[in-house]
C-alpha cells in the first residue's frame, strides 16, 4: 500500500514537473521550473540542470548576485537566457554567464531593463537550487517529438516548422483524436459484461473532489486570459540632434507621442493597466476598461535622454477581467498584481461554488445510472433529446 501510494505521488510529481517546464517553453516564460542549455552558468549550473524560477511579479526588483532568467535581445539570436547580475547602471542591469571571462554588454547585448527579466533562480545562502539532468530529459523528449514530427509531416502535408504553437496544436488534435477513438470504440467494440463484484462504489465521485477539479480548471483559465495576453512592450526611441517628424527620433530631452491599441477579443470586459518599466516613458490613461470583443486606444510618450544614441523604452501592459469594479482592481494592483489575480479568482471560486450548491447540493455524484451497459454514445443521445 505504502509502495503504491509512493509510486502514485512520484508519478504526480514527475507529471506536473513535465507540465511546468512544457507551459514554460509555450508561455516563454519559466512557470516554477527552468533549466540552463549551455555550459555558460558553470560550475553553478551544468548544462541540463534544471532550477527553481520564481517569478519576477514575486521576486521584486533584482539585485547584483541575482541569477535571472531574462529576454535577451542579442543573445543567441534572442530568446530566454539565464545569466547573473553583476551590476547595474542608470540603462539597466549588466549580465553574465558564471564561466564567462566578460559581461554580456561587452558583446552585442545591450543594459537588461527590469522589464526583460521573466522569473529569478531561487538560492539559498547564496548558493543556487538546481535539479540535475532534469532539463537534459526535457530536452530528450523534444528531440524525440521533433524526430517523429519530421518524419510524419510529408507524410501528411504539413509545411509548418515544428514550433511551440504548433506542438500545442498538435497535443489538441491528438486528444480530439483520442476522444473520437474512444467514442468509436465504445459504439462498435466489444461490450462484455463483467462479472465479478466489487465493494468498491463505481461511478461515484466525492462532491468536494469533483468540485475541486471543476474549479482549479476554471481558475487556470481565468488566470490565463489575465496572465497570457499581458506582458511589457518595447519601443525604441533615438535622441539626435538631428530629429525628424518621427515620434520615436527626437531631439535630446524631447518628448515624441505614439497610439497603442488595445484589444479584448475575450466575452467580459477588462481592465487594462499600463505601467512603466524603464524611464523616459508613460501612457495616458493609466488604466482604462475595454469592453466585450471591442477595442481602444491608448497613447504611449516617450523622451529621449539629453545624450545623443539609441536607446529603448519599456512599457507594462496587465490585464485583469473585470468582474470587480475597476477601481478596486487597480488599487489592489498598485498593491501588487498578484493581489488583483487572486481577487478576481477568489470571485470565480465564490461564484462557481454558489452555483453548484444551489443546483445539486453536497451530496457524492453519482454518474452511474439503471441500464448501465448503454454505450456512451446511446447515452449522450439519449440526453440530447431530453433537452430539445
């Protein structure tokens, strides 16, 4: 018994693991756990190890000794990249690999802002908190997919590279797929009846449990339709002594104007957040709501510093559905935007449980019903017609 609940709560554990570090890799942002490509973070981190990444909304902001998880501009083409911060400037924060004899921004990459850096490695006592050779088996599984993608796709037509949304559509179509199979099978295959008993009650699910599944799947959509679609935004502007009619050329100390537009394609309002992340930027309105499927305009200033160059200006953009005034949901923001997420969950979780007790009580479900040996298939039609 012990052995096989042992077994059970390893397998949870490996599972969610997979699944952070997959969500993380669709997202571009670590979700709880990371893991380092190269070699440039040794003797710290091994190529493969894998780390604990809180996220940057947690962490605050960053301080020299840090490792961080940020959106390099240069590096490595851009993308993810896990260094150290081993100092700062009024531009941003100066970067390094642990086994690199020089900083990032003595190569191509420019001053890291605060709104580049996605999550912070966890450490403790200085020292980091690594998991080793779990990167090393993700990175085997994605060899593996992308092996038997390269070999379906001809077969099947497919020009499109082998890309985080494309693996998402692919795991949609497979358990469409599975769903299909299933159902297709319940209808043509055999349909022995078992004749053994049991003491055990099938079919029935506790009411709490149910219900807890209902809600952790309602509450990651909600927090996805709050988390995904927001994020910081770039723009770069050139202080010249030679400006033009651009907004984004100005002289030094100039300030230039541009339009953002702000879309909800979603089915409630939201309130929308605008924050800046670097100087020499802001946004009017701070905040405004957008209504169901329509969209607004914002519009973004940007100043370029007294000294001549090109620089870049930072922008947040947060998002929170609007099922609570919004005033309430900015101020909880400018607590921290955590508290606004877990505030309109905490109205999901409310709102969902009410229902749910005023439809079917607190009793056990139970699915099973007489003439139990009906195919699914009869069954769902069955139900259908009750509601025409």
């Amino acid at each position: 018994m012990t052995s096989s609940l042992l077994t059970r709560s390893l397998t949870v554990v490996v599972a969610i693991a997979v699944l952070l570090l997959v969500l993380g890799q669709l997202l571009g942002q670590p979700i709880l756990l990371g893991y380092v490509a190269t070699g440039s973070m040794e003797p710290t981190m091994d190529a493969g190890d894998g780390f604990v990444a809180i996220p940057s909304a947690l962490t605050g902001s960053p301080s020299e000794g840090d490792i961080v998880v940020f959106n390099a501009r240069e590096l490595h083409g851009g993308g993810l990249t896990t260094h150290r911060i081993v100092g700062e400037t009024d531009d941003g924060y100066i970067t390094r690999g642990d086994a690199n004899p020089f900083t990032d921004q003595d190569g191509s990459e420019p001053p890291v802002s605060e709104g580049q850096i996605v999550a912070v490695a966890w450490q403790v006592n200085g020292e980091a908190v690594t998991i080793p050779h779990l990167g090393t088996g993700i990175q085997g599984v994605h060899s593996a997919m992308e092996s038997g993608y390269s070999l379906v796709a001809p077969i099947l037509g497919i020009t499109a590279a082998f890309e985080g949304d494309n693996v998402g559509g692919m795991l949609v179509a497979f358990g469409v797929a599975l769903l299909g199979f299933g159902l297709l099978l319940d209808q043509v295959g055999p349909h022995a009846r078992d004749a053994s008993r049991s003491t055990s009650r099938q079919n029935v699910y506790a009411f709490w449990t149910t219900l807890g599944l209902i809600l952790f799947i309602l509450v990651a959509l909600a927090t996805a339709a709050m988390v995904i679609p927001s994020g910081t935004y770039e723009y770069g502007v050139v202080s010249t002594e030679s400006p033009t009619d651009d907004p984004q050329v100005l002289a030094p100390g100039e300030t230039g104007e541009l339009t953002r537009s702000i879309d909800n394609a979603g089915y409630l309002p939201i309130v929308v957040v605008h924050e800046a992340e670097s100087r020499g930027i802001a946004a009017d309105p701070a905040w405004q709501t957008v209504g169901i499927r329509e969209s607004t305009e914002t519009t973004v200033s940007v100043t370029a510093p007294e000294s001549t160059g090109e620089y870049t200006r930072n922008i947040g953009e947060h998002r929170y559905l609007a099922i609570l005034p919004p005033s309430l949901l900015v101020w909880l923001h400018g607590l921290h935007p955590l508290l606004a997420i877990a505030a309109v969950d905490l109205v999901v979780v409310g709102v969902v449980v009410g229902v749910v007790l005023a439809a079917f009580g607190k009793g056990d479900f139970r699915l099973r019903r007489s003439g139990g040996h009906v195919s699914l298939s009869t069954r769902l039609r069955r139900k259908l017609r009750r509601w025409r």
